[in-house]
C-alpha cells in the first residue's frame, strides 16, 4: 500500500504540472480567440503521462522488470475502465430527470 501511495503522490504531483501548463497554455490561447481546450488537452496527455509514471515506479520499486510493470498498469486499467462506465451509467440513470 505504501507503493501505491507513492505512486499516487508523484502521479498527482505529475498532473497537477500538466494542468498548470494547460491552464497557461489556454490563457495564452484566450487572447488569441482559441481557449477553452485546456482540461480536455491535459486530460489527454495526462493518461500516457500518468501510464509511464505507475509502469517505470513499479519497475523501480518492486523487482520486475519495465515490461512486465508496463503489464500490470495495462490490466489495472482494463480492470477500471469498466468499473468506472457501470458506475457513471448508473449515476446518470440515478440522476436523470424522469
């Protein structure tokens, strides 16, 4: 558990520089007439970013190799990603105006 508190602690510290940079990127873009894609950018890039960040700690601190950590985030993330759908379906069913 302490690994993936640090995992977690460096990912956040990792996101929250990308959304920094995107909210600068899109103030930048607001005086050009073109802002309003900063989320949607940092959400993008923050994906592979946060994907490099869990599979090169894990290799680091446990004793696997890249490859093999590259493995395991791949499966976390078939395993969250369906999780997260069933539960946002059921929140918006939940909420939806009847």
């Amino acid at each position: 558990m302490g690994i993936l508190l640090l995992i977690g602690l460096v990912d956040f510290v990792a996101r929250c520089a990308i959304m920094f940079a995107a909210g600068a990127g899109d103030a930048i873009g607001a005086g050009r007439g073109m802002g309003g894609r900063g989320p949607v950018m940092a959400a993008l890039i923050g994906i592979p970013v946060s994907m490099v960040i869990h599979a090169g700690m894990l290799s680091s601190l446990l004793p696997t190799t890249l490859g093999r950590a590259c493995l395991v985030v791949a499966f976390q993330l078939l395993i969250v990603v369906p999780v997260v759908i069933t539960l946002a379906a059921l929140m918006v069913g939940v909420t939806a105006p009847q």
